[in-house]
C-alpha cells in the first residue's frame, strides 16, 4: 500500500515539474515563428548510411522546419538528409532568394532577408524527385 501511495505522489510531481523555453525578448514579443509547410503527395528522399540502403523505409511527414525571427529579418531552415533541393523564397511573387542544396545530413540553414523589408513571403522547397512544400509568411 505504501509502496503504491509513493509511486502515485511521484508520478503526481513528475507532472507538476515544468520546464520553459522563452521565445520572447524583454519586451515580451514572440521573436521566432513556426512557418507551417504543406506539400504535394511526393515524399522527399530521406537518405541514411545504414545497412538498410540509402534511404529509410519510415518516413516523417514534413522532414524540414521553417522558422521565421522577426527580430533580425532571417529565416532558420531545419532539413534531415534530404538531398538535393531547391530554395527558392519570393516577395509578392517576385523572386528575392534562390539556392541550390545538397543536404546530405541533418542540417539548419539560414537565411537572412534584407532589414525592414514588408510584405507576402512565399517559402518553396523542390527535391529533385519532385517532392514539394511551401508555407507563406508576412512581414
């Protein structure tokens, strides 16, 4: 019985312990936002060095992350092993950003953006088998 009261009040304050990341300068303004992508029916090629051949056969949903910091005007790109692709971020339709990358590992990217530039982003990212995601964004 006492071993059972004990396992309960430590599962009691395993859930009460908290840790918290603060994404907010001083001034208390979220600082860095999550760009949600969304994609075609295409998966991208998740490239592995195991035994099971160059890829994996579990894929994850959206194997990269966009991040937007407003406060110095970047965007943070989190890849897995994906390839090569290409990044291509346009403003209003006009094309301000394009590169071409060979991500052979998990990797963060980043990209900086002018200072004080506004308006409608456009994030697109095309593997070469096809695979394609995009998330909008505004400044």
């Amino acid at each position: 019985m006492k071993l059972k009261l004990i396992l309960c009040l430590l599962g009691v304050f395993s859930l009460l312990r908290v840790n918290a990341c603060s994404l907010a300068d001083n001034d208390g303004i979220l600082e860095k936002i999550a760009i949600q992508m969304t994609g075609n029916d295409v998966p991208f090629d998740i490239l592995t060095n195991g035994d099971l051949g160059d890829h994996r056969s579990a894929r994850p949903l959206i194997p990269i992350f966009v991040v937007l910091d407003s406060s110095n005007y970047s965007l943070e790109l989190y890849f897995e092993a994906i390839g090569e692709v290409e990044i291509t971020i346009s403003l209003n339709g006009d094309v301000i950003y394009s590169s071409f990358e060979n991500i052979q590992t998990s990797v963060q990217k980043d990209v900086q953006l002018s200072v004080g530039i506004s308006g409608n982003f456009l994030v697109e990212i095309e593997g070469e088998n096809g695979a394609y995601m995009c998330g909008e964004f505004e400044l």
